[in-house]
C-alpha cells in the first residue's frame, strides 16, 4: 500500500475527462478520480509511503 489507498499510483491520458479535474485536485483526492476514470496501477503492497508526483507533458 503506497499511501492511504492499495494502489501504487495512475496513469492518464489525452482520452481522460478533464472537465471534472479541478473538483478532484481541490480536495487532493485524485485517487476517486482515476477510481472513476480509469488509470490506477495495483501492484501490491511495496511497504512505502513516498506520495511522489511525476508529471510528463507533451507537446502536439
């Protein structure tokens, strides 16, 4: 469990909603968001708590 949640973290994409992010990163909650959505990794318990963030942002 990484953090409070038994996922590792998510993945997004262009085909993700975007609309509705702003209610989510609000209340720092991107776990439902990506619960609802879609892109949650699970594997399995890693025994740490890091809460990183990683971002990659591309250009068209």
């Amino acid at each position: 469990m990484d953090g409070n949640t038994c996922v590792a973290g998510a993945i997004a994409d262009c085909s993700m909603p975007t609309k509705p992010i702003g209610k989510y990163l609000n209340e720092n909650n991107s776990y439902h968001y990506f619960k609802k959505y879609g892109g949650l990794i699970f594997t399995g318990p890693t025994r740490t708590n890091l809460m990183d963030v990683g971002l990659i942002l591309l250009q068209k």
